[in-house]
C-alpha cells in the first residue's frame, strides 16, 4: 500500500496559537490519516447481507445511526438504512463473505478521508461554533457520532472521550476544514500536535 500523505502537511504547523491562559491551552489539534476505511453498501435486505462479515471482525450488528460500535482496533459507523463505513488504525482486509457478497459493493476510502481531533477543555465549546449539532454531554454522550458539515462540507464527528471530539474530513477539504477549524479555536488558545 503507498503511503498516505498528509493534505495539511504544508500547514499544520506545530506550536501554540491564539488566546493565552495560566491553566494552558483549551484545545489541541492534531490530525492523522484513516489508514483503513472502507464503505459497505447493499440493497434488499442489507442486515441479513452484512451480518456474517461483520461477525468475523467481532461486530454482533450493523449498528444504528448514533452510536459507534467498536471491536478490536476497528470503528463501525451505520450512515444510512444500507450503508456502514469501517475505520481502523490499519489497512483493512475484508473477508471474503463481505467481498463476494453479491448483494454487497464494498469500497475502500481510506485515501479519501482524514482524521482531524479536536481535544481538551474547550472542544466542546469549539464544536459548538463548527456545527449546529447539541455537542453537550448530555445530547451526545461519549461514543456517539451525527453526519453534519462544517461550512457545507460533510463530515462525520464522533465524540470518542469527554472531551475529544475527532472528525472524518474529505481529503480535499482538509485544509479548509483545519483553517476553520483554528479559526475558531483562537478564543480558546488551541496547539496543534504533530506526529513523530
């Protein structure tokens, strides 16, 4: 597999930005690419389809509209009636029940997408001013996920702790999305993390 280039590398830059604050900064931002992601669609009766590939990752469902479910290292994210996506920190390898499904089209996005967090105190309060989503804890609580855009970009948020948000960005929109995205973390005081 080649490997995957950062679509903010020419700007991301490391360092701390905006608003300065005794306690430290109100978020940090960092970003990493979705080195598995792959989108299973079907029509008829999709379940029945899906189910047993999904049971050899160790998923017991397809999921529902709100709430990841996790197995392994993997994510499964139910976007509509007859469609999931499955994000790992891998290379995904579908097995051949998914694969050879006729009722199935499986199609691999992890060159397409990109995994920008949004982390800290204020990432809640940051989130808020990105999307008219309710991103309090008690409308969104920890492992659920909406579909929504960040200025008319669709994206697919999932909180994945109290207070890490991380957003499944198209590749190219990335670096719209970043500036955006630090844009309204300036009040804040925001870092942005690069990798090693």
């Amino acid at each position: 597999m080649p490997d995957v280039l950062s679509p903010l590398a020419a700007i991301k830059q490391p360092g701390h930005f905006g608003a300065q604050f005794e306690a430290g900064p109100g978020v940090t931002l960092s970003e990493a690419p979705v080195l598995g992601l792959a989108q299973i669609a079907g029509w008829g009766d999709f379940d029945a389809a899906v189910s047993p590939g999904l049971n050899t990752f160790g998923f017991c469902d397809a999921g529902d509209f709100r709430i990841c479910r996790n197995a392994n290292d993997m994510r499964l994210y139910r976007i509509s009636p007859d469609r999931i996506l499955i994000a790992a920190m891998s290379p995904i390898t579908l097995p051949e029940g998914l694969q050879n499904e006729t009722s199935l089209a499986v199609l691999d996005l992890g060159h397409a997408r990109t995994r920008i967090a949004v982390e800290g105190p204020a990432a809640e309060d940051v989130m808020a001013r990105l999307a008219p989503i309710d991103f309090r804890k008690a409308a969104m609580p920890v492992e659920n996920f909406v579909q929504t855009g960040i200025h008319h970009v669709g994206v697919l948020i999932h909180l994945t702790s109290a207070s890490r948000f991380e957003i499944l960005v198209p590749v190219a929109w990335a670096r719209s999305i970043w500036e955006i995205i630090c844009l309204n973390a300036v009040p804040f005081g925001y870092d942005v993390k690069v990798a090693a």
